[in-house]
C-alpha cells in the first residue's frame, strides 16, 4: 500500500485559496500610524492598570475600596490620549501610508481602550459601592464591551450612503461613559444611562464623521479635556466646575443627536404627508 506524497495534491483546495497571497514581508512592517494605533492600545491598557492598582492598593491597606478622583482623573486623560491618537492614525495612513495590518490594529487597539477599559471603569466606578447588585453593575459593563465589539465589526462590514458613522462611535460611547462615571454616583439612574449608551453604540442612528474643520474641532475639544481633567485631578481651584462641565456637554452632544435626528425624520414625515395630501 502506498502512501500519498505530503504535497499539494493531498491538501483540501478550499485551504489552499485561503492562503494568504502577495509578500509576506509587508504584513510585518509597522507604518506612523499603526504606530499611534499601538500607543492608543497603550493607552487602554495603562488606563485599565491605573485603576485596578487604585482598587488593590486601597483593598490591602484599608480593607475597603472607596474611588479616588486623582485614579480616576489619570485613567480618564489616558483614554483621551488613546483617542487623540485614534483620530490622528486615520489621518496619517491617508497622508502617508498604511500598512497591510492597519485596519485590523486600529479595531483592536480601540477595543482595548474604548471598549474594555470604559467597561473595567463601570465595574470600579459601581461594584465596590454597594448601592447596586453585582450582577446588574457586571451587565452594564458587559453591554459597553459587546456593544463595542459589535460596533466596530459593524463599521468593518457596513458602509452607510452618507460617509458618516452609524451607530454612536466607540472613541464618543467611551467618553460618554466616562463622563456619567465622573459626574454621578451609581444609582439605577445611571446604571440605565450606561446601558443607553451601549445602545446608541450598536443603534442605526447616524453620527457625523468629522472631517476638516471638524475633525480639528474635535481635537481642540479633546485637549481642553485634557486641561480641564488636570486640573481637577490636581486639586486646583475651579477643577470641580471644569469637569462637571466638560461631563455634561458630552452627555448632552451625545443626547443631541439622536433627537435631532428623530425630529428630522418626523418633519420630513409630516412633509410627505402634506403633499400627498395635497
């Protein structure tokens, strides 16, 4: 009896179309913005530490843990770094070159930072407190997390005729559930606010895309951010105002949307129903 010949004829065709084609070199070769892609999942990840050495340190010396704003607020300016280098990835692979891994790190990165690391902030923000049952506090971040994942397999696969995001993006859901963490203590309140947010993340209402002055707007908002948590972390007078500011334009930009998009499409509704009337 014979033995058949390890080559390509004894291997399932369906494998070998699945082999991937072109140099493999250039699958190795790290461009300016997969570069700030790996910083924004640095980003994420020393975010995520910070917090959780908060949580420990505080169990080992006091028994409890009771949140401390300064954790907080260095967690915070960390996410906000990972976004800004999240928004200027994009740019760079446009204005230079992007690599063959770039779409794919960019995905991973944020769901490090805009996915896991929001998610990890609910579970400290509410599950040491008390207030609310562990489980429902675990379902809330669970839902931040898996919206994420599926908005941005999503926005991998679906491409909408206007250019702009469907669904809230995740750098923006991220941010929206760090201001409700900041802002509010955990109550069933809140907890509905995060859910929300997961919902807007993985919902069919479209956000802008910023572009041009836009996108410059954006990353002016996200310095003063950044100014505003340092602040506030520090200790310094006005911080408190600051960041109870800041929380609140983004809880209240997020909110816009979806509302001025409703109105649009009840206007545009009540038009069709005049002409055809008329």
């Amino acid at each position: 009896m014979t033995t058949p010949e390890l080559g390509a004829e004894s291997w399932p065709v369906g494998e070998l179309e699945e082999e991937p084609r072109g140099p493999v070199g250039k699958a190795f070769r790290l461009s300016a913005a997969d570069s700030l892609s790996l910083g924004n999942a640095l980003s994420g990840f020393l975010a995520v530490c910070v917090l959780a050495w908060s949580a420990i340190s505080d169990l080992q010396s006091h028994g409890k843990f009771e949140p401390d704003p300064r954790f907080f607020g260095t967690a915070v300016v960390l996410l906000l770094i990972g976004a800004t280098c999240d928004l200027f990835d994009g740019l760079v692979a446009r204005r230079f070159r992007a690599s063959a891994m770039g779409a794919e790190l960019d995905n991973l990165a944020d769901v490090i930072s805009f996915g896991f690391a929001p998610a990890f902030m609910v579970v400290i923000w509410a599950g040491f407190s008390g207030r609310l049952p562990l489980w429902l506090v675990l379902c809330a971040a669970a839902s931040v997390l898996l919206a994420g994942v599926v908005r941005l397999a999503r926005f991998a696969c679906v491409k909408t005729k206007s250019g702009d995001f469907m669904g809230l993006p995740i750098p923006m859901g991220a941010m929206t559930v760090v201001s409700i963490v900041l802002l509010f203590q955990p109550n069933y309140i809140t907890i509905a606010g995060i859910f929300a947010v997961a919902w807007l993340m993985v919902s069919r209402i479209e956000y802008p895309k910023p572009k041009g002055n836009v996108a410059a707007v954006v990353l002016a908002w996200m310095m003063i951010n950044v100014a505003c948590l340092s602040i506030w972390a520090s200790g310094l007078a006005g911080g408190d105002q600051l960041i109870t500011v800041g929380a609140v334009m983004q809880i209240a930009i997020v909110a816009a949307i979806p509302l001025r998009v409703l109105v649009f499409k009840w206007e545009r509704r009540r038009a069709g129903r005049s002409e055809h009337v008329g």
